[in-house]
C-alpha cells in the first residue's frame, strides 16, 4: 500500500541518511528505532524542511532504516549473483507524455529507455545499469515484476521505488529466491519523482 502523503528529500543534506544507516548498523536498533529516528527527525528539523508531520516522517524514515538494514544483510549474497537486472521507476522519467520516447514492451508490461533526452533520471540511470551489465526495466507498476522475474531469471535485482514499495518488492523477491538490493525514491508522486544516481551507482 502506498503513502497516504506526498513526501520531498531532496532537500536534505545526504548526511541525514549516512546517519540514519549509522543508526541501523547498531547492534540495539530494533528496541530504541522510534526514539532515534525521532530524535533525528527532529535534530535535522525534517518537518520543518519537508513539511511532512513528524509522524509521518518517523514512519518514513524507519521504513528506510529498514531497508537499509535488510540491504546491509544481503549485500554480500548480491554481489556474488551474476546475472541482475535494474528496475527503475516509469514516473522518474522527464516526460510523462508523448514527448518521452520510449517503447512499451507488452510482453513484459514495462519500458525501454530510448535516451531522447539527457536531462531525464531514467535515461541517466538507465545507461549506468547498462554499462554494468544490468538488464533495465522501466516499471509503470509492481504487477509486471513477477513477469520480469521469471522471464529473466535474475539472480540479483536492484530496485527503486518509494520505501513502502521496496518493502513489498522485498518480500516477493525472497519468495522468489532472488537477491535483492532497494534504493528509496528522495521523493514520491505520480510524476517527476526523484532518486539519489550516486546512491544508484554505489549500489550497482
């Protein structure tokens, strides 16, 4: 299920979330992980910068400690998969309209970048995954993944999409048996969503 609020990261400094992985590679994280991420909620004053609710943003931000922490756990069974495929969010592409190029691949219910512009996310991180051996695929939605998945038999997959997402991708990857490394959207929408690319590339 998706957030019931719209949520902006990009403001913030990307030393919040080497702490917030700080905070989750500690040993006692699970029984003190509402008081740390509230603290550092409001030590990075997130309301005030996002305008999301405290609420909110703790609940945000322990589903990104978890993945965090679930992708620490996997990271090291990730690197020893060989074939891996990158899936990569349709609403971070510049275009959301005919002026976007890229082809619909009714087999698998996704698209393929065709790189008409360079200004666009997608055909930025699409060339990265590519240049390191990633199969792309861009998603207009979960409900292809099992597709995606069967057809390629991966081995390793890298995902991105908003936190809550990530976590139900999580759990169909591990039904699945394959691998699987998130990277949480910085900020969620129907279109002109945005994600970290070094973030991107340090988990390729």
């Amino acid at each position: 299920m998706s957030y019931e609020f719209d949520f902006d990261l990009t403001k913030i400094s990307r030393s919040f979330f080497r702490e917030l992985a700080r905070f989750s590679e500690r040993g006692d994280i699970h029984s003190r992980i509402g008081e740390i991420v509230e603290k550092a909620v409001v030590r990075f004053n997130i309301e005030k910068m996002t305008g999301i609710p405290v609420t909110d943003s703790v609940r945000l931000m322990n589903d990104m400690i978890d993945i965090h922490a679930k992708n620490l756990s996997q990271r090291e069974e990730f690197e020893e998969t060989d074939k891996r495929a990158l899936l990569l969010p349709h609403c971070a592409r510049r275009f959301m309209d005919n002026r976007c190029e890229a082809s619909f691949d009714s087999k698998l219910s996704s698209y393929v970048c065709n790189n008409c512009s360079d200004e666009c996310l997608i055909n930025k991180a699409s060339k990265i995954g590519e240049e390191r051996g990633y199969d792309v695929h861009i998603l207009p939605g979960g409900s292809c993944i099992p597709k995606i998945i069967k057809k390629g038999e991966y081995e390793g997959v890298v995902g991105v999409a908003c936190s809550d997402e990530i976590k139900l991708g999580k759990d169909f990857m591990e039904k699945a048996d394959v691998t699987f490394q998130g990277v949480p959207l910085l900020k969620n929408g129907c279109s002109g969503t945005v994600f970290n690319l070094d973030t991107l590339e340090e988990f390729l």
